[in-house]
C-alpha cells in the first residue's frame, strides 16, 4: 500500500472538501489512508482517503451499509457517513495523477477492545449482545457487492487447504484437523441462513465504553471486510478474537454467544457448525501470517500477531468437537446433549430396581446422606480425610436406618474437591471441579454389583484412585435408537477380570465387586454410578465431577441415576436461599448488620488460610484475624468438642481447664501481669480494663487514638472515635480525650522521629484536666492501630504516652485484640515491640480461634485495688469448654511454630509488596510487622484513593482472595490473615494483586 498524502495535506482536503477545519493526525489503516480529524468545536472525524483506482461500487457498499444502520437506529454507536460541501457522501480528488476517493466519517468514541484490562465475562457477554444487534440489523440489507469473492469470507475458508505444506509437526497437524473437520461440515454448513454480516469484529474494530469499572461495548467500526455469507461465520468471528489470551477459550465463547443469542437466534444446524467456523478463522490467520513471512521474512511483527492465534488454537484444539456443542447448546437454552430429554422420557418408562444392581443387600428404602461443602456429617478436614472416622459415622446411620441403603451425590457440591488435584484456572480466578456428576451408593466392599440394563462392555481401566474412581468399568445400552452409558468406580481390582472390552452382559448379570478401601485411595468403599450420554472419545475414564460453572451442561449430559431407579434417589432437603437469608435477615435482624461485598458470599467451611462457599470457590483469607491458628483446626475444634460432650458449667466449681489454660497464657505475658479475669469477647475485656482504670483511679475521663475501636459495650463505645466519629456516630463524649493518629506516613506529624510529637499531645490534656481540676482514670490504646489503618506508631510514642499518663496517677490499657497472640512475629505481644508493659491488656478475637472467649490480663497491684470486695462474676467466661480450646489454641501456635512463621512469611510479603509498590505507584505506603500487614492507596499527592481500595477488594474477590479495607480514609488495604498463612499463599495474594494493579481502572488515579 502507496502512503503518500501527509498529515497538511490531509488537512488541506478536511477543509476544502467537507468545510472541516481540524487538527489532523495520521491513523494506520489497511487499505484506505486514514485521519483523525480534530475539529476546533471538540467534534472528531475520520478521514478516509481510497487507494488509487479503488472501485466505487465498494465504497457505494460500505457508505450504504452505515446509512442502513442510520435508519435502524440501534444502541450501539457505529460511524456515520459525513456529506461533503457538494452534498455528496465521498468525493473525487486527483493526487499525483491517480484519482482517489475521499469520504469522511463521524469519529466513534471509545477505548480500543484490545486494550481493555480486565475482559470480563461481563463485557464479553456485552460483546455478543452488541454483535448480535449489528446482525440483526443487517439481515434485511443487499447489496450487489455483499457478494463478493474474498479469502475472508469463512464460507470460502477451503482456500487454506492448499497452504497445509507450510506447517509442520504439532501444527500441521491442528490445522490439517480443522482442515477435515471444516469437510466434514460442509454438507449442513451450505445450507445454513445467510445474509449480509460485518465479517470482522476483531479486537481493533470494537469499541468500549470508558466506564472503567463496569464497561460494556459502545461501538463498532470498520465494515471494510462486509460480506453476504452463512449469518454463523459472524458470531465465529467475534468469537474467534474476543477468546485470545485467556484460561479457559469455551468458557469465554459461551459468553459472548449469550449475549448474542439475545438479540439473534439460533439455530442447533447453526451451532452445530460453529466449533469449526471458529477453527477456520484461526486457521485463515494463521495461514495468512505464513504467507506474508514467506513474503518479508525479516518482518517479525508477522510472527508476533500470530501467536495469540496459535495459542487459542491449541486450546481449541484440546477441547472435544461435541463438549464445544453441548456448551453452545447450553448457552442458547437448548438442553446441552440434543438426546437428554429423549433419554429421560425411555428411563422413566424403564426403570429399574436398586435390587437388580445389588441383589445381595436388603434393600427396602434409600436412605439419602449430605455431603455438601458445608456438610456438618463429613466434619472437618481431618476428618473426612480420616476413613476411620466418616467409616464409623456411615454405619451409625446404616445402624439407624437398618435395611435401607445410604446414597447420595449427584450433583452434590463437595468439600473433598477443593485440592489441587481438582483445581484449574479459570476466566475468573482458580476454579474447582467440585460437582459430583453421579450417584454413589455406601455398601460394604465386596459387595457384588450387577448389571442394571442389558448392555456392552466399553471400557474396563484402572484409573489413578487419588482423583479418580480408580478400578472402573463402563456399559453401553441402547435406548430409542441411540446409546447410553452407565460408569461404576471404586471397585475390586478383580472386576476388571470378569469383564472383557466388547462382551455383552445381560440385565442382573455380576459386573463387578465394591473395591476394599486400600483399592481406592484410602476411602469408605462405596460404588459411584454415573450415566452418561456421550463418553466424548474417552476410552479409559470419564470425568466424575465438573466446574459449578458448568453445573447445567453436565446435568444433561450426565443425567440423574435417579431417573433409571423405582426408588427415589435425590436428596430432598430443600436449603434456605440466599434470596430468603438476606430478607429475612432484613426483617428479623438488627438493621446495623451489615454485609460484605454486594453479592454477599455464602461460606459454608473454612479449612486453615481458606474460606469454602457452597459452591466450592476457595477463597484465600487474609483478613481473618480471628481464625488465628487456621479456620477449623482440627486441634482446637476437637478440643471444644471434647470438652462439650462432658461438661461446661461457671467458674464457681473448680476445673483444671481454667487453671491450666491460665497457667500457659501468663507464661506468654512478662511477669508484672500475672493476674487473669476470663470474658467472652472483646468489648467486654475493655469494658472490664475500663471499669478497671476507673474504680483504681477514682476518675472517669480516659485518652483513646483517634479512629481507634475497642468495642460495641456503653464504656468501650465511649473510647471508640472509629465508631463516635464515624458514620451514625453522635461525637466525642465529654469524658474522653482524643490524641491523634500517631501515623508517621500521612498524619500530622510524619517520618520516623515524630514519636515524641505526638505523645504531646496526651501530655497537654493531661496538663488542661489538671487545670480544670480534673483528673483521667487512663488511656487505651492498640499498640498497632487496626481500624485506623494498620498504622505503626512511632518508636518513643507509647513510652512517652504511658509516662504521662502514669504520671497524672492514671492505667495504661494496651488493647491486643487485634494484634496479640504471636502475629507481630518478633514478639508476642504488639505494646513489646515498643518495649512497654502496660498495667492492663486486653485479648479476645485470636484467643479462642473463633470460640468467644476473652481475656483481661492485669498487673497483681491494679487487680488488688480493683478488689473492693464486689464478687466478679461472668456466666461464661473462663467455662471448661472455653479454657480447652483456648489452651489449644496456645499449643498450636507452639507446636506450629506460628510466631516464626508470622515472621518469616510476613517479611517475606511485606518484600513483595514493596517491591509491587515499585512497579505500581498507586501504592502509597507499605507497613506492619508479621502477619499484620497493611498498605494504602493515594495519588503522587498522598490524597487517598478509598474508590479504588474497594474496586481492588472486589477484583480480589472475584479473584478468591478476600481483603479487607479500613482506615479513616478508607484507602488501606489491611492484611491480617490466619497464621498458617504460607509462602505459597502470600505469592498467591501478590499473584492477584499483579492482575488487579495492572488493570484499567487501578491505573488510571
Ligand atoms: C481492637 C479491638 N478491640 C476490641 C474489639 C471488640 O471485640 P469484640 O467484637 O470481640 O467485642 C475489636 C473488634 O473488632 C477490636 O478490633
């Protein structure tokens, strides 16, 4: 292509032939020269000069085509065609002797599609809707040039075919493939509908909104490659570019075709077809690059461009023809396998017996168990993982429920599927194949196995019994026509020798053993029979469980044993909605509980750094700070449940429990606190602390940091500037003295040395009430202010703050609900760091790893004064149960090495975080100790940035991390995940944290 006009030229023709004076700038262009107009009243143009002896009737085509939209009127901006001064849509020029045509176009406004970060299935689905309506739109538009002959045009993608030569190895092979397949169609594939079609919606023709946080496609540009073709090639276009550069290709296809599907209706012939006509595309790219390699071979931009191309294809390569379809179908509403409501209507007119499968049980009923993420028979990790144990609780309920069988699983959401083995990276974050596609039956090994149908023997392979149903067999039947199949895993490995690949088996005939436990994995033997409708070429093993995203496409394929049994199989036990949690909890709870995140998360388990839904979507925690020793320690949890199932009753009787767990816990602590008082939660400790100070004292008034919390009870409220000075708060009471936020980064006095400064402060009040003839009963403080931000204090501030405050004869409270129990890392306890020892401290969240209980810790002289002879007494706090577990809690953090691990991985992320600080500017400041972390968001101004602290947590969410924001700007993102939290886990969370930083709306501040 000649590129001879300059950018004065260009300007020079805006003028004389459209009147548009502008600012010019050259835009690339394939074939036309293109401009962009700027014009003085802010209007944007194109400007569109042809090749010489460019055919009319073309532009005639292109210029028609926008005037057909015009008249449409659809939602979606796409260029207008701008008359010039002679009222015509293009005009005539002479350059160099060659005559041109000029046409001037309105400039569609918009981010570029390729640049957008993130796509997510959001804006894809947007991608199709939008596509779906140009589609639309065009179906009653012709033209004579529509159809034209061109390599483009994907019904004559068989050009290609002549090029296969230039391939080798691996990809020769992939293109010769969709080569065939492309053949294979051809017969359905003519006589699909037709029409006119934008024929390239690639990632440099689409245009999207600049809403950065939910945006959708505006615009669509460049009708250059229009064509009359089959109406399908359209969506396999759009589909072909909008999938590049991403984890799972299907996935995203079948978001796109939704929205389109919204707007154009298809056909299953026209499904049918699609897996290839996206195959075709690619390989028309590809084919194409090699061509213009061979041309200019220095020219590495053509080995560059294809290689999204060639990495889609892979992948679409390793996807099977049929699960492509069936996800399609799914897509559109039509049910995934065509056969499954066919198969449904034969299974009911031919059910079976639960006894022709196993003759030799008893079988009078089915007794249907819960397995479910959140399912309190399975227990915790240790002990579902225990045989032993879910061995011993399976024959309770067979003990109970005598002649029945216990069944249970299809569909199921499970627990056990939440480990790597099951795990792959989805579109949006790690995903788990968690969805148990059949129906297993808990009967002793051995027992024998039968088959429900007539049948062939099809597959017979012992498969890997650690993510598979190890020694399997499967049968084909045959049904109105067609075939089914049904799978049995977990069996003897002797089975696999009664039967032969090819052998028929008649109904009620021995198929097979219940394989022993030591045949599969180290689990309760049970049978897992799954139906399946097509085996997708696989000639060993089928998968048993799917994504939860992909629930609705494998119930159809697989459908439910229920159906092929007279008894009833399915589990009946209908759960509360989500929908009914929230209204309910809008009506009956107090209107101050709030929710996280605006689809609140339903998590039904927790397992050590992980919190689990009901779907299965493991979220990383770094924000509990409670579940300290790890979500549902098996330690701890046994501890409580031990405990319970023998007594808990007040500290009026003597148990060792309290002696014991105190006995540990004053070992933690220097020597002056040697004196304990045992609560329930956290507000109570500091109301205690507080009625403390004030009993000693004989004075009411107390100092507290600003945005400081300690606590929902009359006293600690009073202290909590978080909560008075915070939304719905009425002020500061008259009796408590706020000192600033000692924060050395963006407070009022800043840098390492300003300890000394903000400790004047509390030394003034003191000065005032002493003025006023007023005393203070103490000050409270956390020696690491969470909800104020994670801010770390200057060194010298709480030896100067307890200094004054002692001085005036008030109690130095340090509040370590937050940051006690080993988390600093180099030491135990936060006010150690700044080598104090306060006269009270404060402990709740962490101490019971979730169970409430609290503790106040004192010095033997503020415990003395404080005894005036009152009895204390607390219902609950320092019960049996209570001290168990959190004895336990201490010997984990022991025995785990917890503390040295809050050092070693948080100086290992505060690392990595400093160093994405370096790459992402955004991040203002990086601070903490251990596993108390925190970093905040500001311009090169230090002003916060709290809209994109809350987009971050949401993109972290959606990612499966959960991160919590707070500060009094609302702009830091705190850390503060259980203690178990690993290595593995924090490259996780900077992992995540990468993605989100780079994306268009965190890098846009
Ligand atoms: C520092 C601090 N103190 C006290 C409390 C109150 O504890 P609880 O909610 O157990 O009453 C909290 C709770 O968030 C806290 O963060």
């Amino acid at each position: 292509m000649s590129s001879n006009i300059s950018s004065e030229k260009a300007s020079e023709i805006a003028k004389d032939l459209f009147g548009i004076a502008a600012k010019v700038i050259r835009l690339p262009g394939d074939v036309d020269e293109n401009f962009r107009l700027e014009a003085s009243n802010g209007t944007c143009y194109i400007l569109k000069i042809s090749q010489p002896e460019q055919e009319l009737t073309f532009l005639d085509f292109q210029n028609e085509i926008l005037k057909h939209f015009e008249e449409k009127e659809i939602d979606l901006q796409l260029p207008q065609v701008v008359p010039g001064k002679n009222g015509l849509l293009k005009s005539e020029l002479e350059i160099q002797g060659a005559l041109r045509w000029v046409r001037v176009l309105t400039w569609v406004d918009g981010r570029l599609w390729a640049r957008v970060n993130p796509k997510t299935s959001e804006l894809r689905c947007s991608l199709g809707s939008q596509s779906g309506k140009l589609t639309n739109a065009l179906l009653d538009f012709s033209h004579p040039t529509a159809e034209r002959n061109f390599d483009w045009n994907l019904a004559n993608s068989a050009w290609t075919f002549n090029y296969l030569e230039r391939f080798e190895g691996e990809e020769k092979k992939i293109v010769q493939h969709f080569h065939e397949l492309f053949k294979e169609i051809q017969e359905d594939y003519v006589l699909l509908p037709k029409s006119t079609v934008h024929n390239d919606v690639n990632d440099y023709n689409i245009l999207v909104s600049q809403n950065l946080k939910s945006p959708e496609v505006s615009g669509i540009i460049d009708f250059g490659d229009a064509v009359f073709t089959q109406t399908i090639n359209d969506l396999a276009i759009v589909i072909a570019y909008a999938i590049m550069d991403v984890p799972n290709p299907l996935q995203a296809a079948t978001d796109v075709i939704k929205g389109y599907n919204n707007h154009y209706v298809f056909s299953e012939q026209e499904l049918s077809c699609l897996y290839s006509l996206v195959s075709m595309r690619l390989v028309t790219t590809v084919t194409k690059s090699s061509m213009r390699k061979a041309e200019d071979p220095t020219n590495e931009y053509h080995v560059i461009s294809e290689k999204p191309a060639w990495e889609l294809l892979k992948k679409w390569f390793a996807i099977h023809p049929n699960f492509a379809l069936y996800s399609f179908r799914n897509a559109c509403g039509f049910p995934a396998h065509p056969k499954s409501k066919v198969f449904e209507i034969w299974a009911g007119n031919n059910k079976t017996k639960l006894n022709t499968v196993f003759p030799t049980l008893a079988i009078k009923n089915v007794t249907t168990l819960d397995m479910t993420v959140g399912s309190t028979l399975l227990g915790n990790i240790a002990e579902y993982n225990d045989i032993d144990i879910t061995a011993f609780r399976l024959e309770q309920i067979q003990k109970e429920h005598p002649d029945t069988i216990l069944a249970n699983g299809y569909l199921e959401t499970r627990p056990f599927y939440t480990t790597n083995a099951f795990k792959g990276e989805g579109n949006n974050g790690p995903e788990f194949r968690t969805v148990h596609l059949g129906t297993d039956f808990w009967v002793p090994a051995q027992t024998p196995v039968h088959a429900p149908f007539d049948g062939k023997v099809v597959i017979v392979h012992h498969n890997d019994y650690l993510k598979d149903y190890g020694p399997t067999i499967v049968l084909e039947h045959a049904f109105d026509g067609a075939v089914f199949y049904t799978l049995y895993g977990h069996l003897t490995l002797s089975s696999l020798s009664i039967n032969k690949i090819g052998a028929t088996v008649k109904q009620g005939d021995l198929i097979a053993y219940i394989g022993e436990a030591h045949e599969n994995g180290q689990w309760v033997p049970h049978l897992h029979l799954q139906i399946v409708l097509d085996l997708l070429s696989n000639t060993e093993n089928f998968h048993g469980v799917a994504y939860p995203s992909e629930k609705q496409l494998w119930q159809s394929l697989c459908p439910s044993p229920d159906l092929i049994f007279s008894e009833a199989l399915d589990r009946s036990v209908e759960d509360i909605s989500e929908e009914n949690m929230i209204s309910f909890r809008k009506e009956h709870l107090g209107k101050g509980l709030s929710l996280s995140y605006s689809q609140p998360l339903h998590i039904v388990r927790g397992e050590g750094s992980f919190l689990i839904d009901t779907e299965g979507k493991k979220y990383l925690d770094t924000a509990n700070n409670v579940n300290h020793v790890g979500h549902q320690h098996p330690k701890v949890v046994r501890a409580g449940q031990e405990q319970m199932s023998v007594l808990n009753t007040n500290t009026r009787y003597l148990h060792k429990n309290i002696v014991e767990y105190a006995e540990k816990l004053l070992k933690k602590l220097p020597e002056e606190l040697s004196v304990l008082h045992f609560v329930n939660s956290g507000s109570e400790a500091n109301e205690l602390a507080i009625r403390m100070a004030r009993t000693i004292s004989g004075q009411e008034d107390m100092l507290a940091i600003e945005v400081g919390y300690h606590g929902n009870t009359s006293a600690a409220m009073k202290v909590s500037s978080y909560k008075f000075d915070g939304k719905g708060g009425a002020g500061k009471p008259e009796t408590t003295h706020i000192l600033p936020l000692p924060d050395p980064f963006r407070g009022k006095h800043r840098g390492a040395d300003c300890g000394q400064a903000y400790a004047e402060y509390a030394k003034k009040i003191i000065q005032h009430q002493e003025v006023i003839d007023e005393g203070i009963a103490g000050f409270i403080g956390e020696s690491m202010v969470s909800c104020g931000g994670q801010i770390v204090p200057p060194a010298n501030y709480f030896k100067q703050v307890y200094k004054y405050v002692r001085e005036a004869g008030g109690i130095c409270i340090a509040d370590e609900v937050q940051t006690g129990f080993g988390r600093m890392g180099k030491t135990f306890w936060a006010f150690e760091l700044y080598d104090v020892v306060p006269d009270i401290v404060t402990m709740g969240k962490p101490a019971g790893n979730g169970h409430p209980l609290a503790v106040v810790a004192c010095t033997r002289k503020v415990a003395d004064a404080f005894s005036t002879g009152m009895e204390f007494f607390n219902t609950f706090g320092g019960n049996p149960v209570s001290c168990a577990i959190g004895k336990a809690v201490l010997d984990v953090i022991e025995e785990e090495k917890l503390q040295e691990n809050a050092l070693k991985v948080g100086g290992f992320l505060k690392n990595e975080l400093q160093k994405l600080q370096l790459e992402f500017p955004i991040i203002g400041d990086v601070r903490g100790e251990g596993l108390f972390l925190g970093f905040e968001l500001n311009d090169s101004e230090k002003i916060p940035l709290a809209d994109h602290a809350s987009y971050l947590a949401d993109r972290m969410k959606d990612l499966g991390v959960l991160m919590s924001t707070d500060g009094p700007d609302y702009n830091v993102l705190k850390i503060k995940p259980p203690m178990v939290f690993s290595v593995e886990n924090a490259k996780e969370l900077i992992f995540r944290l990468k993605t989100v930083f780079a994306e268009d709306f965190m890098v846009n501040f």
